[in-house]
C-alpha cells in the first residue's frame, strides 16, 4: 500500500497537531483564567469588559480570527508571524473564550459557605482564593477544560487553510502526490479515522477524571 | 437589552482605537542587509503547480522555482529557506516581511505592482484553458462559453479577472488551490479550467492522454519574480540576477531541465 | 504607512450582499435540517433496541469528533470515488448538517432525560397515544429547557459556514479571500467581514433572548404551552 510510506509523514503531522493544540490550550488556560476571574469580579466594569472579550470571539468563527491574525495583526504591528505562531495565537484566542466561561462555572461552584467558613477563620480574602477556593476549583475545571482541548484540537485543522502543515495539510499533500494513483479518498478516510481515535480517547480521558471527581466529593 | 448595546458600541469603540493606532510602519528596509545578516533568505513558493514546484514525498520541495531559489540563496552566499504561499499569500508575505522574494508563477501586473514589485520577466506565458480529453465536445473556447459550463480556478490568481472576460457567459467555481480544482475536473465536477500554458504543460507531462488543451492564448503574462515594495536596491539586485540568468544561458538549461523543451525566446510584443 | 480606508471596500459591496444571502441560505437550511434530524437521532440514540443506539452513539461520536473540514473533504473529494459527485452546495450543506446534527442530537437527548419519568406515566394513565404523548407534553418540554444550547448551536452553524468556502460556496469568508485577493486591502476587508459574522451572531442572541422571555412568559402564565 503506497500510503505505508507516507506513514511517518502522518506521525508527524498528528504530532505537530497535537503539539500545537496543547500550546495553544495552555495559553488559552493562562488567558482564560485572568477573564474568568474578572467575569466574577464584583466590579461591574471588570465584568463587563471581560464579558465583550468573550463575546467577541465566539461571534467570529475561527477561520475569520486565523486570517485577521496570520495576516492582519501583521500588517497592524509589522512583525513577522510564521504560521505557527499566526496559527498558536489565534487558537489561543478562541479557547480563552471557551476557558473562561470554564473558569468562570469553576469559581462559582464552589459554595459561598466555604469562603464564607474560611474568612470567618481569620484568613486573609486572597489567602481563602489561593488555597481553599481554587485548588477545590481547579478540580471542578479539568473535565471542561478537556473538551475545550479537544474543540481546540479540531480547530487547529483550520490551520491548513493558511498553510501549516498540521495533520490536514500533511493528508492533502499527500493527496497531491498520489493523486495520479488512487484519488483522494483513502488518504482523507485516514485523516478522519486518526482524528476521530485521537479525539475519542481523549474526550473519554476527560470522562473518567469527571467521574473521579464525582466520586472523590 | 442595554447590555447588548453597550457591548456592541463599546466593541465599535475599540475596534476604532485599534484602526487610530494603526499608525503602522514605514521604515525603509534594507533587505540585502537583513538576508546577509540573517543568512537565510525567505522565499514564499507554492506547493501545487508542477513543474514549477511540488511537494516531493519526503516533505521537500521541488521544482524549477525551487531551483531558481536555491541558486539565489547560492549567489548571495546564505541559505534558503522556502515557504508555501497560497494567492493571496503571496502578496501579503512580501508585504509584512514574511518572504524576501516570491517565486511562484507570479504574473507582474500594474494593479499588483502598486502593492509589490516585479523583476523582469523569467518566463512569458499565457493563459490557456483545458479540459479532460474524453470531453470530445468541448473544441474550442466557445463551447465553454455557455451558461451551463462551469471553469474552475483557484482563487487569488490572475484567472479571477482574465477568464470572466475570456468567457463571460460560463460559471465560475473557485476552490482552494491547483490540487483542488485538478480533482474536481478530474471528477467532472467542471468542465474545464484556467492556467497559464507552462503550468498546464506541466500537467499533461504527468497525466499523458488525460487532459486536451483549447486553442488559443488568453492573456500574456510575464512571470517575474516578486520583491517587497520601497527597497530599490533589493530590486535592483534581483533583477540584475534575472537579466544574469535570462542571458547567460543559465534559464535554458534549467528549462530544459523542468519542462523538457527548448525555452521560448521572450519578446517584447506591442 | 497602512492606511486605514473602508473606501475601498465600497465596490465590493455588492458582492458582499450575495456572500451574506449565500451565508445565510445555508445556514438557515443546515440548521433546520439538523433540528429535525437532531430529534430523531436523539430519539434513536434513547430507543430500545441496541444495535439502534449503537447506530446512534457510532454517528454522534464519529461525526463529533471529526473537524468539519476534514467532513468537508470527504464528502466533496471523497464520495466522487464512488462516482457520488454531489454539488458544492449540498456538499456543504450536507457537511454542516452532519456536523450540527451530532451536536443537536446531544442537546435532545438530555433534553428528553430531563423531562421526568412522571410525565411519560402520568399521561399513558390518562390514555394518550405516543404521538400525542409526544405533541403535547413532551416536545414542548425537551424544546424549552434545551432552548438556551439550542441558540449556541445556531450560533455554531453560522460559524461553521465560514469554511464553507472550500466547497466553492462564496460565502462571506469566500468574499473575503476574494475581494482581499482583489485589491489587497485585507484589513479593511477583515473588518468588514468580522462585522457581518458578529452582526448575524448578535441579531440571534437577540432574537433568542426576545423570543425566550415571550415563550416562557406565556407558560409560567399557565397557558397551554
């Protein structure tokens, strides 16, 4: 079978993909969590802002975001963006909208009582954030945040589109190369069977810590 | 209610003080500098249009662009490094930076050259259409020029205005790039599709019998090589390069080499 | 130095129009489509029978964890090995109907878990038939309480349509491309665009906030709904 060579192409590609995806959640956590915070800041102007930041990106699709940032933010700032960069910047921006609205439920699951109980122990209020509310929240976070993960993962197959080559693009090249031979249609099965697996197992990882959750409280 | 229109109005507001400060860049770049000391240079290429340039097995590139880049790097005595650029790619890369020259069956036009430069021409070519060969009913552009016919390209090349106004009756499908619309005429899904004549060439060699060329040259194009705008020497180097290679012989061998022909002398025809 | 200048954009805008009514054709369509396929994938996935929900957890899952461009490819350059060659419309729309199907699927299946057992009993009591049982007790219920992630799910379809453009649909994105590809003025062209996509999303958030306070005020009224 011709596509045995191109295997390790594909290993490549599924690396980079997931590579990229988890760069880009790890950034999109750090943001997220700065806006999910302020999301539940008493200060309305805080909410507020942070509430048009979320807004914004989840009333434009991905694709729009990827353009504006491979090649807008570049023409704005004059800086070089390679596509991964363009690629890791955009997704990023994407996920923190997601990650915020996780935070956001994380931090307001836990029982006002808690806080309550803390500060009335004598805690300082940033000594109660720190080490009773968001150890407990982050707890709360993790099944979430794997389905953001995996939204991410998915996205990252739009990064094609400007020419990284993640696990999309590295299928359709190598559709390119043996289009003489068999078409396209065996090469696109293999993508979609990869991602389909990859994405499975990992949203399956996030069920059972749902449910080691669920079990430890 | 009031809260969306608060978002709303204070999305425009920022939108606005990202446009006011975009009081962007307008330095003078000196490119030559920046390769030498760097010691890359950035080319932006394509992936999909054999002979010029392919997508080997191996993840590396290959082609007559590919060449003609790497014996740039070699002059100027630094690396090369490729990148893929789409259409609109292309532009934008010189335009922010991204690549240092463009080769990628890049036809120099006045509108472009308003954003970008062009060196002389490396390759003078016109657009021609083709279409499968089992279709014995398409003979010739006027039987593409119905209602019911659709052409294909991809989109952010110089088909999108030259065949509309080559054949104005049929529909126009635009996909994603060469390998896309290849396929899709492959499937039927087209009827026919647009490129320029060495391209095309380029895909009869690797598909004998497949394909059927109409008669006829819809446009003259000369391919040159794209530079940034605003760095004249950088041009005037590239240039020299070209006219060095056109002259010396050095683009016949390699023609010969890519498109197993003799390379057309290119005239200045008014 | 970049000027910033939406001028520019004002010849395209005519283009514009069609890209915006494309978007909206197949969003519009692709979304009721996945309604209606959606119930019926839910009620498929909650039926007795095994192998019919196995039918239907392999479709939710596979689809689901699929990207749509990759869903896109497949039935666009995949299916025409079978000598399937669907036009680019219905290859669109069929991969955005797939695809927000599986979402939709998910968002009933709770939606019929959530009403309680009660009812089911209560009104097979009473003597009704399944599809009253349905019509009246049931769908109205599972439709109010999923009608929030129904909205997002709607606001999910417009986002899908923007890759649309790989099936040559000259949607708004395709514009886009296009009309950056035109005269170069990508930014102002990315502006506009992004406009018309928050535009479209908004006007649905609207739609649903309005149209939510008017359905749930006339059932906590105890009217017949």
């Amino acid at each position: 079978m011709i596509l045995i060579d191109y295997s390790f192409l594909l290993i490549r590609g599924l690396g980079i993909t997931l590579w990229i995806s988890w760069v880009a959640l790890l950034l999109a956590a750090l943001i997220g969590a700065l806006i999910g915070l302020g999301r539940t800041s008493k200060r309305w102007s805080i909410r507020f802002l942070t509430g048009v930041y979320a807004e914004f990106f989840r009333s434009i699709p991905v694709l729009v975001t990827l353009f504006f940032v491979y090649y807008g933010l570049t023409l704005l700032t004059g800086i070089n963006l390679s596509t991964f960069v363009a690629a890791t910047i955009a997704l990023a921006l994407e996920g923190s909208a997601m990650m915020s609205e996780v935070v956001r439920g994380g931090l307001q699951s836990i029982a006002k009582g808690q806080r309550e109980a803390a500060l009335s122990t004598g805690m300082k209020a940033w000594q109660v954030e720190l080490f009773i509310v968001w150890p407990q929240a982050i707890r709360v976070m993790i099944p979430p945040a794997v389905g953001v993960y995996v939204s991410t993962l998915k996205a990252s197959s739009l990064a094609s589109v400007i020419g990284y080559v993640e696990l999309t693009k590295t299928g359709l090249l190598i559709r390119e190369s043996v289009r003489g031979h068999s078409g396209s249609l065996l090469i696109l099965v293999v993508i979609a069977t990869i991602y389909v697996i990859i994405n499975f197992a990992i949203s399956r990882l996030g069920a059972m810590l749902e449910e080691r959750n669920n079990f430890v409280n | 209610m009031k809260n969306y229109i608060l978002k709303l109005s204070s999305m425009i507001a920022a939108s606005a003080l990202v446009i006011a400060t975009s009081a962007a860049f307008a330095e003078q770049r000196d490119i030559l500098k920046e390769v030498t000391d760097r010691g890359v240079i950035h080319i932006a290429t394509a992936s999909d249009v054999p002979p010029y340039s392919t997508l080997g097995a191996n993840g590396e590139l290959q082609g007559f662009d590919i060449d003609m880049g790497k014996m740039i790097a070699a002059e100027l005595g630094v690396k090369p490094e490729f990148s893929i650029v789409d259409g609109p790619g292309r532009i934008t890369a010189l335009q922010t930076g991204k690549a240092d020259i463009v080769i990628q069956d890049f036809t120099a036009n006045f509108k472009r050259s308003q954003s970008v430069s062009f060196t002389d021409p490396y390759v003078v070519v016109g657009m021609v259409f083709f279409t499968l060969a089992k279709r014995t009913e398409i003979k010739t552009l006027d039987d593409l020029n119905k209602e019911s016919m659709k052409i294909g390209f991809g989109r952010g090349g110089s088909q999108e205005t030259l065949v509309p106004a080559a054949a104005p009756k049929a529909s126009i499908v635009k996909f994603a790039g060469m390998a896309d619309t290849m396929e899709a005429l492959d499937s039927g899904r087209i009827d026919a599709t647009a490129i320029d004549n060495i391209a095309a060439a380029g895909f009869y060699a690797g598909n004998p019998g497949k394909y059927k060329e109409l008669p006829g040259r819809y446009s003259r194009e000369d391919i040159a090589i794209g530079v940034p705008k605003g760095d004249f020497q950088w041009w005037l180097l590239i240039n020299s390069w070209v006219r060095d290679f056109n002259l010396s012989g050095k683009n016949d061998a390699l023609y010969k080499k890519w498109f197993n022909a003799e390379r057309p002398k290119i005239f200045e025809v008014y | 130095m970049y000027n910033f200048n939406l001028f520019f954009i004002f010849p395209y805008l005519d283009s514009l129009q069609w890209a915006i009514w494309n978007t909206l054709q197949i969003s519009v369509t692709a979304t009721f489509l996945s309604i209606i396929f959606g119930v019926l994938m839910a009620l498929v996935r909650l039926s007795n029978y095994k192998y019919l929900r196995l039918c239907g957890v392999c479709y939710v899952e596979v689809v689901r964890n699929m990207p749509m461009v990759v869903l896109l490819y497949l039935i666009f350059f995949g299916l025409p090995s079978f000598g399937i060659v669907l036009s680019g419309y219905i290859s669109g729309l069929t991969a955005l109907t797939m695809n927000s199907t599986a979402f939709m699927t998910e968002i009933f299946r709770s939606g019929f878990m959530a009403v309680s057992k009660g009812q089911f009993e209560a009104a097979r009591a009473q003597g009704m038939t399944n599809t009253q049982l349905y019509r009246f007790i049931i769908l109205p219920q599972v439709f109010r309480i999923s009608y929030a992630s129904l909205g997002n799910q709607i606001i999910g379809v417009i986002m899908g349509s923007s890759i649309m453009m790989i099936a040559t649909i000259e949607e708004v994105t395709a514009w886009m491309f296009n009309t950056g590809s035109i005269n170069f003025r990508y930014f102002e062209v990315f502006f506009v665009g992004g406009l018309v996509y928050f535009v479209l999303c908004q006007t649905v958030n609207l739609v649903r906030n309005a149209l939510g306070k008017i359905i749930f005020k006339t059932a906590a009224a105890g009217g017949p709904w």
